[in-house]
C-alpha cells in the first residue's frame, strides 16, 4: 500500500516563500531541495488516498494565499496540521452520506490521515554531483538501445524512462505494464518518477479527484475523473482494499482501467522526443494512405479542405456524413 505525504516547504527571510506538495517518496524531495536550495519542510500528514492528499493540499494551499503576510511560525504549522485533520473529518462525513448501498465498514470515519509534526531543515548543498536517487535501481535489457540514444548528460535512470514515458498519460498499472513490456525493471518507480514532477518534466495527478463543494443548504463532496472527466453518477463509491478506506472508480472509462481515488494518474509532458536525428526520423513508422478517392469523396475532400483554409465569420463545424 503507497502512502502520500503532505508537506510545505518554506525558504526565505522572517516572512518565507511557502509551496504545498505531495509525495510518495519523501527522501527524493529532501535531497532534491538539498542540492537546489535551503529549506525548511513541515510535514503535515500521510495518507494512503492520493485523491485525500491532493485534496488536503488545496485546502492548504487556499488557507497560506489568505494568509500570505503571516510569519510561517510553529504555531501557524500546527494550526495547518488542525485544518488537515477537521478537512478529513468533513470529508468523512460527506462520503457517508453519499455511500448509501456500501456496507458501512468505518466505525471511525472513512477516510484516514495521520498527521506528523516534524520539521525538517534541509541544508543547501548545491555544486555536489548528483548521483542516484534513493533506493532507486534499474536494470534493463532492450532498454539498452533507448539508453544508447539518450542524451550522455542525464542520468541513465531517468533517461531511460523518459523516452520511454514521454508525452504519454497513464495510470500507473499502465506505467508498469509499458516498462515490462519493453524489459525495463525498477527497483523504486514512484522515486524517480517523483523527481520528474520536482523537475517539473511530469505531474501526478489521482485517478479520481475530490473536492468540497460548497452549498447553500449543505456541502457536498463532487468527484470527478481526471482521465475522462466524468462526475456524478459515472464516478462509483465504493469501499477499496488497496487503500483500506473511503474510494471510488469510474464507470464512464472502465475499460480502459480501473481510475480511482487511490489510483496516481502520471502525465509526463513531452520532451525530447520532439527533436531527433534524420537518422531516427526515418525509422519512425508514419500514417500513409496509398488509396483512391472515387468522385463523390473527391468532392467531399476538396470541400472539406476548402472550408479548413478560408473560414467564414460563424460557421464553426462541417459535417461529412460518412456511410
């Protein structure tokens, strides 16, 4: 079972520059923060609910920008800690509602979140080479050749899963099944993916994020899938032996893979990819027609690309009705 920790990291004078995070590896942040600049990291709290995580952070996120003059103090951290622990709380209580034909398996809340008061101060120790990751391995046997194309200056761990994950979105059962499929084993994913996010080259995002919603009457709890947007009766409430709390999944893209609260969905931009050798060009496989139109589709074809490259002042849409 992964487990996702909440922090905030502050640098800076009396009144410091403060940002939210969530990881699953906290040992990759510290030395990530250690070889780029000073810094202070309060941890909040852990949880095994990435969407519970994620949600906490923005709660958090919203409560520093309306307090953004206020000294970051130990008495302010524990006061962060509090609105974590009573936001699970509201949380709890407004999945209770919504789970009505799921066997109540909670006596203490459906959520769970421990908070952790610990601060660390991490030195800056820029100018040092940077070596592994912690507990972070590979080993690989086609992923050889990727490794041969990758750049000599990054590290060959992270060079390899690059390429391999570039521009792509998966959810990560995705993300395992692709590197076996290619004969790429990691002893430590979730570390060195996670420094793609610290290094601003991916994002983590939950299969199904959550958020409470304010109303008139009452709060609500709104789910909504990242993958293919849908919310509302798409998006399941059920009880989740992985994380052992409070989930949920999406019925609208199933089959495509179970997205759930406790799910990461790991969205690496693209990168490298996009500038290769004419050597590589030529070896990638492209989309080509060798066909015929007959006179009609010729006809249709022409008027389509007509409509594409002189646009009219409120004709948006152009329908080719196709049997």
């Amino acid at each position: 079972m992964r487990e996702y920790l909440l922090y905030i990291k502050a640098c800076g004078g009396s009144i410091p520059q403060v940002q939210t995070y969530v990881t699953p590896s906290f040992s990759v942040d510290r030395s990530f923060w250690q070889e780029r600049e000073g810094c202070v990291l309060h941890v909040i709290g852990k949880t095994s609910s990435l969407a519970l995580a994620f949600s906490l952070r923005a709660k958090v996120n919203g409560y520093l920008m309306d307090q953004d003059k206020r000294a970051l103090t130990d008495g302010y951290v524990k006061e962060l800690r509090a609105i974590a622990v009573s936001s699970v709380c509201e949380a709890s209580s407004l999945y209770g509602r919504e789970v009505i034909s799921v066997q109540d398996r909670r006596k203490h809340g459906w959520f769970s979140w421990e908070s952790v008061e610990e601060s660390v101060e991490v030195p800056y120790q820029g100018g040092k080479e940077s070596g592994e990751l912690p507990d972070a391995r590979l080993s690989y046997s086609s992923g050889r050749e990727l490794l041969r194309r990758s750049s000599s200056n990054e590290n060959p761990q992270e060079a390899v899963l690059s390429e391999i994950l570039d521009g792509r979105a998966l959810l990560w059962d995705e993300v395992e099944s692709l590197l076996k499929k290619r004969g790429v084993e990691v002893r430590d994913l979730s570390a060195i993916l996670h420094s793609f996010v610290l290094a601003n080259k991916a994002e983590w995002r939950p299969g199904i994020r959550f958020s409470v919603t304010k109303g008139w009457r009452c709060n609500r709890l709104e789910l909504v899938c990242e993958r293919c947007g849908s919310a509302g009766a798409k998006v399941e409430f059920t009880y989740c032996h992985t994380c052992e709390q409070g989930c949920a999944y999406c019925t609208a893209c199933l089959g495509m893979g179970r997205s759930k609260c406790c799910t990461p969905y790991f969205l690496m931009d693209v990168g490298s990819s996009l500038f290769r050798s004419a050597e590589h060009l030529q070896n990638v496989a492209r989309l080509e027609w060798a066909g015929k139109y007959s006179a009609d589709q010729s006809r249709a074809a022409e008027r389509a690309r007509c409509f594409v490259a002189n646009p009219r002042p409120g004709l948006s849409e152009y329908l080719i009705w196709a049997v």
